[in-house]
C-alpha cells in the first residue's frame, strides 16, 4: 500500500493527476482494505503499463473498483495506441463498460513486442 500512495504523490508532483484527482485516490487507500469504497464493494482495479525494453514499469496502480472512471486515465494514451500492432486500437471504453457490467480477473494483457510495452488489466 505505501507504494502505491508514494506513486500517487509522484505522479501529483509531476502534473500527471491534479491534487483533487492525487487527494481521491490517497482517500481510497487509507479505506480500510477489503472495505467499501465509493461504492466498489471491496473489489480492486489493478492497472500495469510496462515497459519491457527497458524493464520498467510505466504504470503500478491498485485502486478501489469505485475509482475506475479515474484510474483509467492512467493508462498513457500513447501506449494504448500502440499497442494495436496495426489492428484496432484497444477498446478502452469498452473495458471499463466490460468491468461494470461485472467482469472479474484478468480483463486485458497486451503486449506489442516491437514498442515493448505491456499493458494488464485486472480486477481482484
């Protein structure tokens, strides 16, 4: 859980969530764990953007289902479009309707060889 909140902060310092979104987040973590929080019953929103060139992870986010709406931002718009290996794009609204709609486990891995990104979406 600690780093996750040291994610949070990093990514307010950095611009890439404002303080409001960083503050939601921060509140969700504090919830107790299993707890209810805003309304997502326990249940957890994983988010992993890596990239595999390099050995790094772009992205390392759990958050509470009742935040998926805003979690989803964190996915970098530039990986999702690259990731479609000359195909359709990833459907990411189709994703979140797919996670409301009550799809648990593993909803997306992607993985485009030639950028090196991996992206992995995952409901717990």
């Amino acid at each position: 859980m600690q780093e996750e909140r040291l994610q949070i902060l990093k990514m307010i310092e950095a611009g890439t969530v404002s303080a409001d979104e960083g503050s939601k987040l921060l509140e969700a973590l504090d919830a107790e764990d299993g707890g209810q929080a805003d309304g997502g019953e326990g249940q957890w929103l994983r988010i992993r953007v890596e990239d595999v060139k390099r050995g790094k992870s772009k992205v390392n986010l759990n958050v509470p289902l009742g935040l998926l709406d805003m979690a989803i931002k964190f996915i970098p718009k530039d990986a999702v479009a690259n990731l479609g290996n000359g195909q359709q794009p990833i459907d990411i609204a189709g994703i979140v309707r797919a996670i409301k709609s009550g799809a648990r486990g593993k909803i997306v891995e992607v993985e485009q060889e030639e950028e090196g990104l991996r992206i992995e979406i995952t409901v717990h």
